[in-house]
C-alpha cells in the first residue's frame, strides 16, 4: 500500500503528574486503511485516541492529522474527523433524528436525517431516545453521529465492547462498509478476532509503548516462523461458531 | 452561528420534554397564583394613621375608613406614630385640611414611607380614587375628563394578585435560573455530552450561550403565560396593559440573565447532580421567604430587614410590582436594575472562577 499518511504520529507522550500513560509511540495510518491500536485495558489505547481527536492535550511530541498540526489546527482537525467515544452521551430528551440535526448545525453541514440513521440501519428507531437503545444500536448511533460531517477519517474506541456476537458482528460489516467509502478507519479493541477481521494494520500497544506494527496475517506468519504452535490442536470451528450457527446472525432487538 | 442555533432548537426542545422544568417553571407559580387569587382581598392590610392637626370629619377620611382592607390608627401619640412610620408598620400618614378658597374644598397630605413601599403605593391609589370619586359626587355636572379618572382609577384597586403575581414571576425565574442552569449543565458534563460535542468544531462558549437563550425562551413563555392567566383570570393588574406587560419581560429578562450567573455557580461547584438541590436551595429558600414573594418585606422584623435588602430577588419583584401596578418603565426602576446588574457582575466573577467543563 503506497498510499499517503493520513495520521503521523511521532514520539507521542502524554503523562498525567508522575504516571507515563503513553511514552513516546509513533505510527502512520495510511489514507483509506483500517488501523487498530490493540492492547490491554489502560496501555493508553483511548489516552492517544484522544489526544488524536483533540480532546486531550499532549506532553510531548507530535500529532499530523490529514497534514495539521493537533496544537495549531485543532478546529481544522475537528471538521474533518468523525469521534465516537468510549463513554459519551447524547443530549437528554431528544430523538435520534433530532439529535442527528443537531450534529449538523455543530458541523454546520446539511444533511437528511432519515438517510443518516439509514447507513447505521436505524430508521426504525428515529423517534426513539438514546437512552431507549440497546447496547448495538446505541454504538451504531455513535458512529452515525461521526459520519454526519463525511469525515476523511473517524475514530472508533472499543466499538464493540460489551456487544453480543450478533451486534459484534453487524457492526464490523458496517465498519468495512464506511472503509469502502473511501474513509479511513483508526479503532481501538481488545478483542484480537475483532482485529483480525477487520484491521489493514495493527499496533500493539502495551505500558505506554508500541511493541509492534503490521499486518495480521504478517504478524502470525511471524509468529509461527519461530515455531510458535498452539498448545491444543485448532479445531475447525469455534464455540463461536456453534453460538451463530445455533441462533442465527440476524440482529436481536434487544 | 448555525451551530448556536442548532443548540438552542435542542437544548429548548429537550427543555419542553422535560416534565419538571415545566412544572417549576409554570405549575408551581400558578398554583401559587391561583390559590391566593381566590382567596382574594382578605389577607393584608393597610395600616394608616390620621396626623393630628387634619380635620377629622370630612368625607375623604370618611370613605377611606370604610374600605375594608384600610384600618385607621387610632390612639396613638404623634410620637409613635412617628416612630412607627419610620418602621413601615404604619404604610401612610394622611392629614386633610379645609382649603381657605374652598376651591377644592380639602386638601388631602398624603406621606408614605419607603420603609413599606408596596403598601404606600396602594395608599396612594387608594386615595387617589376616594378623592376623585367626591370630586364627582360635589361637581355633579361632571368634567367628563373626572369622569375618564374615576375608571381608571376603579381598574387600579391593589388585589391580592397584584402583589402575589410579581412575586411568584420573580420567584420561578430565580428557580428557573438556578435550578434549571445548574442541573442541565451538570448533567451534560455528567453523561459526557459536552465532552462528544467538543469533538465537534463548535465552540465552548456557543455552548454557554445556547443553554442561556434556550432557558430564556422558555422561561420567557412561561412568564407571559403567568402573567396572562393572572391578568384574563384572576384580574391582575396591567396599568398600561401592553407596555406594561412588555417592560414586566424586559426586566425579566434582565434579571433572568443574572439568575443564570447563580446556576453557573452552582454547576460549577456542585460535585454530582444530588448535590445541585442542597447548594440550590440556599441560594434561592432564603430569598423565597425574604424577598417579599408572599409577603411585603415590610412585615419582617426590623433586624431581618437589612437581609431582604440586600437579596437580588427583592429587587426584582418590587419593580416588577412597580412596574405592574403602579406604572412605571424599566427606566424608572434603574436603581433596583443597578443593584441586579451588581449582583450579576459578582455572580458571573465567581462563575467564571469556578465553572468546570469536565
């Protein structure tokens, strides 16, 4: 892939008093790619997330975003990023579609509300209040909200955390379906199937630090060239699987 | 712009969803107003003491004694009642004296006291009425222009709901102010709402103004609500109707915007929305029972008087009682809005200081 950096990252650190919560990392995403930053709970996976997004200040090093500076451009950035946070909420009270209006009167973009909760399969649900939502629409909400602004790259933290296989599964096709628009994809999971499905690239991130970048599949061929076998012979199917061949892969609503 | 707009139409619609704004800043204060407006006329009264040197029997002082909610001093020594004056527990001192040209044939002396202004005021209309009403009695032919007078000033008799509407507007804007400001603002820094729009390119003090104008239209709806039903139903008193009405929201507004500093304060101090009450309600129970909602300021004990005099709320509900009853235009109520204005400048001082956006 010779395509161009969309995100430059380069010996971030970020420190809250004595604690180094990320402690110089660099990386590049490439423009149109699916990246994942994996890694435990607290390896400081959503602390560069937001610093990325500019919700966060950074102690030190620097961040390029489409080529502008997160201490200069922050507002520029903010246009042309689509966030969804870990843990956010939406104004009490309001409808979906409501609220998608008042994404873009912030965005100051037009857009038709009904074809926005369409793309996240959410018409249904247009009169319905945030708090109403199940655990998959309410991710699905959120990434519609970041997609209201046609954003040249959006941010997904923990996406799926906390959904059922069905839910988990709906939402990564609508991850690589926003990837076929052009967008491009920066997440943070620490689901490794969910990763190897889905991510271009990953970066495994522990303490603060990258321990590697590259493909999924270069990163197990690797792995396996310095004679790493499982202890238990793979089987052919997992308890997964079984799970979705039992229920089925239709949503429930939920 | 846009994005200010996009949050006032959301902030405002959340606003008429939720029940309990509307019930503080609507229900309440017409539950008030329609309780007291129908037990009406029987709750106060106007304490006038008659100067010594004034003729005793004429028809002015013989009419005001027959007015049930005006009682006439008696047996009292000019000292006391002197001292009493002072103290605002006697609302008007009255002296009628035989003009020498009998032409009027009395002269009525009307002194109020600032220490009881609401009652003074209605002295003074009281007596303005009694007089026209023997003006026209002795000059049967009648100038039609005395006879334009009488009714106005038949329109004008002070009624429980003129002194009781103005409070409980005063009141459900303090509580709209506080309440409402300190409760959306935490929550949206609770639920991290505020932090999702900082994602977006909108800035931080949209985000302030936005919640302000959407509390000031709705409280504003409110208030003409309140004041419409008070005036249709239960006979409440707009001295020059529409310009009255139209400075009563001016200055609402007004004081509605110092209001809101409160709410910022107590947003910005408060730790988690169960504390916002507690913190809340000391700044406006005080002013509810001190600053002349229910009843004038001037029935407190002397040494509670200073208090009221100091609390914002007593400001705005005398001039909106001015304002209402008596006539008068923001203009002439410039020193209460001065002393609002002072509280706003303080208010919003420690806002700034203690307001959290995370």
């Amino acid at each position: 892939m010779d395509l161009k950096k969309i995100i430059e990252v380069k010996n971030l650190i970020k420190k809250y008093g004595d604690f180094t919560a990320v402690n110089g990392i660099s990386f590049d995403v490439k423009e149109g790619e699916i990246f994942g930053l994996l890694g435990p709970n607290g390896a400081g996976k959503t602390t560069t997330l937001e610093i990325m997004e500019t919700l966060r200040e950074k102690t030190s090093g620097e961040v390029f975003i489409d080529g502008l500076s997160v201490d200069k451009d922050s507002n520029a950035i903010k246009g042309i990023i689509g966030v969804q946070l870990q843990a956010a909420g939406y104004y009490p009270n309001l409808h979906l579609s409501e609220l998608v209006e008042l994404f873009a009167g912030l965005y100051n973009v037009d857009v038709n509300p009904d074809e926005m909760l369409g793309i996240v399969d959410l018409n249904e649900k247009a009169k319905s209040k945030y708090k109403d939502l199940s655990g998959g629409q309410k991710q699905r909400f959120s990434i519609c909200t970041t997609l209201i602004n046609d954003p040249k790259i959006i941010f997904l933290d923990e996406p799926t955390t906390g959904l059922d296989p069905q839910a988990r599964r709906n939402l990564w096709e609508l991850v690589r379906k926003i990837r076929e628009k052009g967008t491009t994809v920066m997440l943070t999971t620490h689901y490794m199937d969910e990763a190897e499905y889905l991510c271009d690239r990953v970066g495994i991130i522990d303490k603060g630090l990258i321990i590697t970048i590259d493909t999924p599949d270069n990163l197990i061929d690797d792995l396996i060239s310095k004679g790493f076998s499982k202890q238990r012979e793979q089987k052919l199917a997992s308890l997964e699987d079984v799970f979705l061949k039992l229920t089925g892969h239709e949503l429930r609503d939920e | 712009m846009r994005a200010m707009l996009a949050l006032t139409k959301a902030s405002l619609t959340a606003l008429f969803r939720n029940p309990s704004a509307v019930i503080f800043n609507l229900l309440f204060p017409l539950i008030f107003i329609i309780v007291f407006g129908f037990i009406s006329g029987g709750s106060f009264r106007i304490d006038v003491a008659i100067d010594s040197s004034s003729d005793m029997n004429n028809p002015i002082i013989e009419s005001l004694s027959q007015i049930k909610s005006v009682n006439i001093v008696k047996g009292k020594t000019d000292a006391e009642i002197a001292s009493e004056f002072s103290k605002g527990r006697i609302d008007g001192l009255i002296k009628v004296t035989k003009d020498p040209s009998g032409n009027p044939q009395f002269v009525a002396e009307l002194k109020t006291t600032s220490a009881s202004p609401e009652f003074g005021a209605m002295l003074r209309m009281i007596l303005n009425q009694v007089i026209d009403k023997q003006n026209l009695a002795i000059n049967p032919t009648g100038r039609s222009f005395a006879e334009l007078k009488e009714q106005v000033v038949e329109g004008r008799k002070f009624k429980t709901i003129d002194f009781i509407l103005p409070g409980q507007l005063g009141f459900s804007l303090l509580s709209a102010g506080v309440f409402g400001t300190a409760f959306i603002f935490i929550s949206l820094r609770q639920t991290l709402v505020i932090k999702r729009f900082f994602a977006t390119p909108v800035k931080k003090l949209y985000i302030i103004i936005s919640e302000c104008l959407s509390r000031l239209t709705f409280s504003m709806m409110s208030a003409i609500i309140i004041i419409l039903i008070g005036a249709l139903f239960f006979g409440f008193t707009l001295v020059n109707g529409f310009t009255t009405f139209v400075n009563m929201l001016l200055l609402s507004i007004i004081a509605l915007t110092v209001f809101l500093g409160f709410g910022f304060v107590v947003s910005g101090i408060a730790k988690n929305e169960s504390s916002v009450p507690a913190i809340a309600n000391l700044i406006t129970l005080p002013q509810f029972l001190l600053a002349g909602t229910f009843f004038p300021i001037s029935n407190f004990p002397e040494w509670l008087q200073p208090v009221s005099k100091v609390l914002p709320l007593t400001y705005l509900n005398q001039s909106l009682r001015e304002i209402s009853f008596e006539g008068a235009t923001i203009l002439d109520v410039l020193p209460s809005i001065g002393i609002l204005l002072a509280w706003g400048v303080v208010v919003y001082a420690i806002a700034v200081k203690v307001f959290k956006w995370e």
